[in-house]
C-alpha cells in the first residue's frame, strides 16, 4: 500500500458516510483497491460485523428517495442493480404497488397538468411515466382519469 494511500475500510468508511451502500456496491467500488486477495472481503465482513453495512437501510434510502417519483418497475430495477437480495425487493416493491396510481397521477400532475390534445402528446406523457417506471396500466388509468379538454 502506498504511504498515505486509505486503507480499504477507510474507502468504504468515506462512501459509506456519503450514503447507503450495498455490499456489492461497495466490492464493486473498491476491487481495484484490492492489493492482496480476500483483504476486501475481510474489511467488508468487519463493517457489516459492526453494522455500517445494512441491507435494510439501502432499501429503505432507496424508498425514500424514488419512491415519490419513480414506478416499482424502475425501483426494483434500482435495487436489483445495488445487489439486494430479489426476496428483500420483492418485498419492498409490493408495498410500492399499492399506491402506484396514486403516485404516477402525482407525478404527472407535477410535469404536466393539462390533458394530452392529440396522438403525439399523449404519446409524449405516455413514454414520460413509462420511463419513470410506472406500469403500462397505471400509465392508461392515469391519462383516462383525466377531464378531457
């Protein structure tokens, strides 16, 4: 190791107090830091020895952060990404599902407001909440639901 050069909990530590991470957020962030072979693995085994790693907490910043703006398609897809465990976002996606319309009517209230006038507009709210992960249902629910003009 370089002199001067953290050590790889003390990286793990500086992204860790940034935000949540996964673990494998965190090999995959600190593999190239890895001199000597099973040291990563050790200095993550300690962090989640002494709970600076929890599976639970990203999940729950996950939710806090997207959820208001995001579908559960496209947070499952977060999740998934972040290396949790397909039971723990499964489960955390159920509980998303249940207010989808809800939200997805929110956000397109925020962008949008006014209902489409033709074909290309509704096209554009259309693909607008299926990029923020809402389901192709809740997306028709939504603009149905909206007082044509």
């Amino acid at each position: 190791m370089a002199f001067g050069a953290p050590s790889l909990k003390g990286r793990a530590l500086r992204l860790l107090s940034q935000r949540e991470h996964s673990r494998a957020e965190l090999e995959r962030k600190l593999r190239k830091y890895e001199e000597e072979p099973g040291t990563l693995a050790r200095a993550l085994d300690e962090l989640a020895a002494k709970d600076f790693i929890s599976e639970a907490r990203v999940v729950q910043s996950v939710l806090h952060q997207r959820a208001a703006r995001m579908g559960a398609a496209r947070v499952r897809q977060e999740l998934l990404h972040k290396g949790i465990a397909p039971a723990a976002v499964a489960e955390a996606v159920a509980g998303l599902q249940v207010s989808e319309l809800e939200r997805a009517r929110e956000v397109w209230l925020r962008r949008f407001g006014v209902a489409p006038t033709d074909q290309t507009e509704r096209a554009r709210q259309v693909r607008f909440l299926m990029a923020r992960g809402f389901a192709g249902e809740v997306v028709a629910k939504v603009l149905r639901g909206v007082p044509q003009e």
